[in-house]
C-alpha cells in the first residue's frame, strides 16, 4: 500500500467519525500546551528566556540551543 492510499484511508475514516475527529483535535491542543511547557523549562535550565528558545528552534529547529 502506497503512503498516499493510506493517507486517504485515514482521512475518509476520520470524515466518518466526528467523534475521533474531535478526540485527535483535543489532543492535538493538548500535546501543543505540553510541547510549549516542555520548552519553558528548557528554556530555563539552559539560560534563556522562553522567547529567545521560542525563535531558535523556529529558525533552526528543534535542537536549537545557545551558543555560550
């Protein structure tokens, strides 16, 4: 099965079935809400502030980090 088969499986599933389309949704928030408190400490144990590692990782990604 090719990726683009299975891509379309899913998302005809997840068009069939409101109910796990919202559960995906309020995970998705909640992953992101952890994603960002994840990198409020990061922040703090590497010295930054949480805007400054906000940017480094938008410009150059997750493993972004200080250059000290």
């Amino acid at each position: 099965m090719k990726l683009e088969e299975l891509k379309k499986m899913i998302v005809e599933e997840l068009k069939t079935d409101p109910k796990l389309m919202d559960i995906l949704k309020d995970m998705g928030g909640t992953l992101e809400s952890i994603d960002m408190s994840i990198d409020f400490v990061a922040a703090a144990l590497g010295g930054l502030d949480p805007m400054s590692a906000e940017i480094g990782q938008q410009a150059v990604g997750r493993l972004a980090h200080s250059a000290r």
